[in-house]
C-alpha cells in the first residue's frame, strides 16, 4: 500500500481531515472548491492500436484440457476454425504483466437479481458486471480513460472499422467476419438489424439501458448492406458522439435466432412474453462476451463459463478469456465491498461511503488480499423532478400540482437553498471523501468548468421566501405549506420520493432530504422500490422527485450524450412525452437541447468545449436538477490478478467490470485457488441443463 495511502487512514482516524464550507447567501454563485483528497491513480496513456488491434495470426491456441475432452472427441471444431476470420489481438506491450495463464476463478459479489437474459427487451441480468460479462457493443469505451486525448474515441468492438462519406451524412461500418455466437451460430449483419428494427424501432420494446431512436439522433436509420456491413445515415454531418452511443449498453445485440421467434413480430406472442421468453433459469444463453451464464440458484449464486466461440486472442494466439469461470454471489451490494477486502470475493466498485475507512483500514495492513485505490470525484447524485406537465404517467391532481411546482423556478430554487449538503455528505462518511455538488457534469469529468457552475449555498430563510413567492403558505399552521385555495382542495404540500431500496446511500440521502424539506415546510413521503419496480415506476412516469445515481453521461459526457437534455420523446428519465408523443419542453430546456445539439454536431473540439460550458451553466443556474453530493470510488480487487491496467477508475466511460478488460485477467499458476465450481466444463446447448463435460 502507498504510503499516500496510509497518510489519507491516519488522516481519518486523527480527525483532521477539513471539509470546505461554503458561505450562507442567496445569491447564485461559481460552485465550491472541492475538499482536497490524494488521486492514487496514474495512467499510462497509450494509443488504441497499442491496445487492440484486428488480424490473423499464425497459429491459435486454448486451454489444453478443451482441446483434449472437446476437440479430440469432436464435440468442438479446432480453435482455429472457432475464430473469425482476423480476430481481435490484445497487444502484449499494453498488458502491465504480460502473456497470461489459463485457469482460476472471478468471484463476484452483487445485489442484484436477474430477471433473465433478454437484454434487448429490458431485462436486467442484475448488474455487477454480469451484462458486461455476457453482451458485445458495436464499440467499446470502458478503456478509453487510458487512450491518448488526441486519439479519444470509441474503439471498435464487434464493429471491427468504419468510414464516414465525404459529406458526413452515411457512416459504413464492418462487422467482425466470421466470428460466432457462443452455441456456434454466425454473428452477422441480422443480428444487428434484428436489434434495430425490432427492438430499439418498436414502440412497445424497452431495451435495458433505454436505447431508442432519438438516442442515435431523430430520423437516423440504419440498413445492411451485405452480411458483415451495415450503414447508418444521420440527419446532420458527421455525428461522431454517437460512436459512443453504438458501445455499451445501447447498441449490443442479442442472438437473433433465439430472440426473433419469440419477438410478436413473428411470433403469436405478446410483448411481455417476449420479454421474459428467457428466464434466470435458461441456461447457456447464447452471447458474444467471453462468459455464458451456465449455472443459476435463486437467491444464492450465477455461474458462468468461458465460451469456446469467443473472438478475441493475446499477441501469442491463446484465445481469451484465460479466466475459466466466473461467479456471482446473489447477496447485497454492501456485502461485495466486505467479500473483496475480506478476501471471499474478488472484485468490487467500493462505492459506498458507509465502507470507505474500514476498507482503507483494511487494505493498509501488509497481510491484506486485496488492493485498493481511490480515483477522481465522478460518483454524484441528484434529486431529479418530473417536469412532465402534459400527461406523462396519467398524473391525478396531486401529481399534476406537483409537477406545475416543479416546473415553477422559485420553487426549484428553493427546494436547492433548503438542502444542507454538507449535512448531507457526513451523515454518509466523515473525512475529506464527499464534495458539495450543485448537479450537472460532475468535478471529476474531464470537460468540468467551475466556473460554468452555478451554485445556489444553503440558506433556509431564504429558501422559505421563495416557496411563499411561489404561492406557497402553511395556511393551517400544522409546519407545512399548502397548496393554493382551489387547488388540491387547499391541502399540504405533498410529495412523493422515489429511491432504490438496493443501495444503503441511496436511502441514507433519500432520508435526509426527508428531513431537511421538513425544516422548509414541504412534507416529503419516501417510495422506496428495489430493481425492476422502481424502473417501472421511473420509465412509467410515476413519480414525483426521485434521488438517483449519476450515469455515465455526466461523467463522460461523451457516452450517452443525449442523455444531458431532452432531446427526444424518450432520451430523459425524468421528463418524457405523454402517450401523444408531445414534449413540453420549458424555455431553459431547449436551450440546453440546443447546447447539447452543437456538442453532437461539432467536429472542432473549442466547439465543443464551449457547447458544454453553456449546457453547464443554463443546467445549473435554472436547477435542472438538484445536485446533492459527488465522491470517488475505489478499484478493489485480489492481489493474485495480475493484468489490471493503472489507473482503471470505477466509472467513467463504463463500470471497471468493462475497463479493466476481465477477458485479460490471469492468476499466475502457483497462486489459483480451487474455486471452481464447474471444473473443465464447456456451456451445452441454449435452453440444456447447464454446462457440459
């Protein structure tokens, strides 16, 4: 462990860590300096040919008892002709401990649950790398946070090269040939139109992580061309921002010749059997990732193999992944932080504050499994409002009054004023971690401007003046304001919080926001839904305010772009267009749509930078959203992997589960545990009992 590490434990145990405050004024301010925290991360910046690179290689190999039990005995092809045509060849010079070792065990820890496999029609696998582990993207991004900033962009994945026309408008793009699904079925251009037209196109499809049409631009279409080519024609020139939005988990196709027989396009089915055609219990889905989910136990633990298909190598020929299996533990999110330092588990995105110093403590010692390093401030989150005045969700009176308040500037401003953020970050972990968060692009984000940043501090009198100037008064003298004489029959103030009852931080700020809009005189009533349902309450629009985690995009900025304003129907989560497909968007909000359009549609990087600065600060300075705190996370994995690159941040293109590239972890020979749990086994038929020997 550093010994910046050991500085930052005794720091936090003498107490002398201080935290920056901020004056106490109504006025709209540049955002806070941030509390000061050692960056333990150092990047080695490398081009993206120096990482990947797509070509045949001379000879091919795999691990040597597949080539015994399935290859002698013809259960399997030779791993030559399991290989597409020029396979992807991670480069020697990019892996920290070189060519790896076949064998040993991933163990994951998570709190998800999975609702199946089809990931297409929006069902959750339960997160925690799982997806990640299984579905391919067009492009890839997760390793982008180690490419040179003059080469920043999205690498090509199972889209192997592209090339744009002369005037930008048509983007060709070339599929990997001859590579394989994991039972063996081609990967071609059907199963990318499949995707498209019948999922991300159809109306009643909700593909996880919310793809549709407006996130690829209004009016793009997409066609194939022959078997391993596809075209894309957008409505303005060279959109390049959507190469990004081509990675995960957008654009990554399923197996069309499992999925479409079952979609009511083809089928007698309806949507929602569609949807659920492939539950936790179907084993050996088939996918394109170098796992296969082979084993299931409700409430206990998902396995997954290593598929003998899978179209990647090293600089040596051994196909990937060297990993054999790979394991989640269906426990809860907090429990994967204790499992990886304890040394039970071995990989965690340590994201929770509650277990940040006993982590440090933990990883300090000299007998610790696991190390640990923090990165920069790019988890945040927000209080988001339905700013859908026009229908979406069916609203009854209480809600649609709620909505015309949160569509009321005085009273987003108020609602900011009365929030104590600082109270808030120390009811989470005490120490210089979490930083005052005004919402918009986080300070860690490589576009972050403090300036553009628009900051309203925490001032309780008069945030109270601004409810009674937004017509709000405790008319009944029972300490929380009331609606208007003829509205809501002139009752409190009522509103309803919707939080995910899946992580303890996400209740912890949900509590205190609780709290705090009591002191200002607004009675808020927590909705707390785990998984799925709290989705279905979210994309249904079903609620009032939300506290929610921070995506990629403000993070980013470049991966999901769309999602910074409400540039579709349905690109926003907190304000869609009602069953008319109208959109009632508010003057600053176009403005931001605006903003966010020169962003995409620019190719000058000034352009750009000047694009988000405005976004910033119409964002901010309006209350989009009410920003309530930002802090870093920490890698935390097992000492006996070996290849984990420097410098892997747990979020910021992607989760670490995608960055730090799990296809090139090995564990050297003398260090594998027999952690197995389905030793020299390969995944069986789609739909069959599970793995085969």
């Amino acid at each position: 462990m550093s010994h910046r590490t050991y500085g930052l434990v005794a720091a936090l145990m003498l107490g002398t860590a201080a935290i920056a405050s901020s004056a106490c004024a109504s006025e709209m301010q540049s955002a806070p300096d941030a509390p000061n925290f050692p960056n333990q991360n150092k990047v080695t910046y490398v081009g993206i040919a120096d990482v990947i690179q797509f070509k045949a290689l001379d000879k091919y190999s795999e691990p040597d008892w597949v080539t015994k039990q399935f290859v002698e005995t013809g259960k399997l092809p030779p791993v030559k002709d399991r290989l597409p045509k020029e396979p992807m060849v991670y480069q020697v010079g990019n892996m920290p401990d070189g060519i790896g070792v076949y064998g040993d065990t991933l163990r994951h820890v998570i709190g998800g649950r999975p609702e199946g496999w089809n990931n297409s029609a929006g069902q959750a696998q339960g997160w925690g790398g799982i997806d990640i582990a299984m579905y391919e993207c067009l492009t890839r991004t997760g390793p982008l946070f180690q490419i040179k900033p003059e080469e920043l962009e999205p690498m090509p994945n199972l889209a192997k090269s592209w090339e744009w026309s002369d005037d930008g408008f048509v983007l060709t793009m070339h599929l990997i040939e001859g590579a394989k699904w994991s039972d063996g079925e081609d990967f071609t251009s059907d199963d990318v139109m499949f995707y498209w037209d019948d999922n991300v196109m159809d109306p009643n499809v909700y593909p996880l992580n919310g793809a549709s049409q407006e996130s690829f631009g209004v009016g793009t279409t997409l066609k194939a061309l022959d078997k391993y080519t596809v075209q894309w024609t957008f409505k303005t020139a060279f959109p390049k921002q959507f190469l990004y939005t081509m990675a995960y988990g957008t654009f990554c196709p399923g197996p069309a010749h499992l999925l479409k027989p079952q979609h009511p396009k083809y089928s007698d089915n309806t949507y929602e059997q569609f949807k659920n055609a492939f539950p936790p219990d179907f084993m050996n889905f088939p996918v394109m990732g170098a796992w296969v989910p082979v084993g299931y136990r409700p409430d206990d633990i998902i396995v997954l193999r290593r598929n003998p298909y899978y179209w990647k190598v090293d600089s040596d020929g051994n196909q990937l992944p060297y990993l054999d299996e790979t394991q989640y533990k269906l426990s809860t999110w907090a429990d994967r932080d204790v499992q990886a330092v304890a040394g039970s588990g071995d990989l965690s995105n340590l994201e929770q504050p509650s277990n940040f110093v006993e982590s440090l403590k933990r990883a300090a010692k000299d007998d610790a499994p696991a190390r640990l390093a923090f990165g920069p401030r790019l988890i945040g989150y927000n209080l988001y409002m339905n700013f859908s005045g026009n229908g979406w969700g069916d609203p009854d009176e209480r809600e649609q009054a709620v909505r015309e308040l949160n569509r009321n500037f005085d009273f987003r401003k108020a609602v900011t004023m009365a929030v104590d953020r600082k109270k808030l970050g120390d009811s989470l972990v005490k120490g210089p971690f979490v930083a005052e968060y005004p919402g918009g692009i986080m300070s860690g984000s490589n576009y972050y401007d403090q300036a553009s940043t628009m900051y309203y501090p925490f001032d309780l009198e008069g945030a109270k003046a601004l409810l009674a100037k937004a017509g709000l008064k405790d008319t009944d003298g029972d300490g929380f304001v009331n609606f208007p004489a003829g509205t809501v029959g002139g009752k409190n103030v009522e509103i309803s919080l919707l939080v995910s009852g899946d992580y303890n931080t996400d209740k912890s700020l949900a509590e205190g926001i609780i709290a705090q809009m009591q002191t200002l005189g607004l009675r808020v009533v927590l909705n707390i839904q785990n998984g799925k349902d709290r989705d279905a309450v979210n994309y249904g629009g079903k609620f009032d305010w939300m506290v929610f985690r921070n995506q990629t995009e403000l993070a980013s900025v470049v991966q999901l772009t769309h999602q910074l304003a409400p540039m579709g129907p349905r690109t926003s989560f907190f304000h869609r267009a009602n069953g008319a497909g109208e959109l009632d968007l508010m003057p600053f909000e176009e403005e931001m749509v605006a903003a966010i359009g020169k962003f995409i549609s620019s190719n000058d990087a000034d352009e750009q930078v000047a694009a988000i600065k405005d976004y910033q600060k119409i964002s901010t300075s309006n209350v989009n959203s009410v920003g309530l705190v930002q802090y870093p996370g920490a890698l935390i994995i097992n000492k006996r992997f070996k290849n984990v690159p420097a410098g892997a941040p747990i979020y910021m293109f992607n989760w670490a589960e995608g960055a730090i590239m799990r296809e090139r972890l090995f564990v050297p020979a003398e260090a594998q545990g027999d952690y197995q749990l389905y030793p020299h086994t390969l995944p069986g038929l789609p739909g069959g009992a599970g793995p085969v020997k």
